[in-house]
C-alpha cells in the first residue's frame, strides 16, 4: 500500500513537473512557441500577438486570478466560520441563497455591469471572479467542519481543549482536504475565467483570444488559450490534496 501510494505521487509530481516546464516554455521561449503556432495554424499570415509579449499576459493573468481567489478565499473563510456559529446558523439558508443567485449572472454580465462603478481595467474583473468564488469556498469550509466525526469532537473536548484550540488543532486540519477542494475549483475556475477580461480591457491571455476572433487568426486564440489551459492544469495538479487516511 505504501509503495503503490509512493509511486502515485511520484507520478503526481512528474505531471506537475511537465506542466511546469511546458508553462514556462511558452511564456519564454517566444521563438520555439511561435514555431508550434506555425505548425498548429499554418495558413495564418501572423503567429503572435504583436501588443504585448506573452510574458506580460501571463503576468496579467495570474494577477487577476490570483488576487480574485485570495479575496475570494478570504471572504468565504469568514463567511463560512460565521455560518457556522450559533449566531449564523440562522442566516445560512439565506445567506447560501443570496450566493446561488449571484452565481446565476453570467460574469461576463456581472463584469460590464461594473464598469459604470469601477471603469474598465482589472477592478471589474477582480470583483467579478471574487464574488463568484465565495460561495464555493464558504461551502465547503462548512462541508469540512461539519464532516468532523462527533466523538473526534468529544474526544478533544474531553482533554480539555477550548472550543477554538478544538476547532484549530482538530477539526480545521481534518476539514483541510474538502476546504482544499474548494480552494482548488476556485483558483482553477479563476485562472481560465480571467480570461474574459479582455472585454473590459483588463489584458491577461483573454487578448489575444479576442484579437484572433476580431481578426479571424487561430493562432492567436492559440497563443491566449495554450498557455491558460496548462496553467489551470498545472495549479489543478498542485493543489490536489488526498485525505490524511489515503497518505499511510
């Protein structure tokens, strides 16, 4: 069991390695991607998006998602704490409800809807992806707390343990993995979501996307999509967590 749950990790980090590489490859070797975008879309007359290099997307992109989901972990860590409490339990339906109901707006609507307030540029986008983040993050904190076994709960009451020493050395670290999952579809969602920012003009791998439709080019809409897909795929892969049962 321990070999077969050695060798699954490796394999775990092998993947993570790759995606890692083939991240990194296409945002810095601009000669070697633009010779797959040649390959991958040989009729085009233009490979790369000539605004701005593929570094400064990337970094737009990961500012954008990596703000939205901090905000939106943040927030629905203390939302979730608040609903579980005695206090808070009586809000929770509503509460949980007002937030299906903001997930039901498209983002794109929810970001031109801001612009009136914030003005186009990354201050939309950021609300946007944050707001639609809290729910998740909010349920499973409250998934994982309530999922603590009773008599875990008893036992640490019964060596004298507070009800915060009880809820941060006990429940919080057996809650992890569902918390973490949440985490996960999160940060995932956001860091392919960003990509609509182009449409309030706050850059990231969503510009040359749109510029590929606006100029009938698949490369471009090549160039934005590659490098976002892997790096969903490679935050996927980190923050995948297995339960503390499944690591023996």
């Amino acid at each position: 069991m321990r070999g077969k749950s050695t060798r699954s990790e490796a394999a775990r980090w092998v993947g993570i390695g790759a995606l890692a590489a083939a991240t990194a490859w296409m945002t810095f070797d601009t000669n070697g991607f633009e010779r797959l975008l040649r390959a991958l879309a040989p009729s085009e007359s233009a490979w790369l998006y000539p605004t701005k290099p593929l570094t400064t997307l990337m970094a737009e992109q990961i500012w954008l998602a990596a703000a939205a989901s901090v905000l939106a972990i943040l927030l629905g860590s203390v939302l979730g704490a608040v609903a579980l409490t005695r206090f808070g339990i009586a809000f929770r339906d509503l509460v949980l409800s007002a937030g299906n109901l903001a997930q039901t707006v498209p983002t794109v609507a929810l970001m031109a809807l801001l612009v009136p307030l914030t003005g186009y540029g990354p201050e939309p986008v950021i609300i946007a992806l944050t707001l639609y983040g809290v729910l998740p993050i909010a349920l499973n904190v409250v998934a994982g707390i309530e999922s603590v076994p009773p008599e875990v709960r008893d036992a640490a009451t019964g060596i004298g343990m507070r009800r915060l020493q009880r809820l941060v050395r006990v429940e919080l670290p057996l809650a992890m993995p569902v918390i973490m999952g949440g985490v996960k579809n999160v940060v995932v969602i956001n860091v392919s979501a960003a990509t609509l920012g182009a449409v309030v003009a706050a850059g990231g791998l969503g510009m040359p996307i749109l510029a590929g439709f606006h100029d009938y080019n698949d490369a471009y809409i090549l160039e934005g999509a590659l490098p976002s897909i892997t790096l969903a795929l490679l935050l996927d892969r980190l923050l995948t967590t297995r339960p503390r049962w499944d690591r023996s």
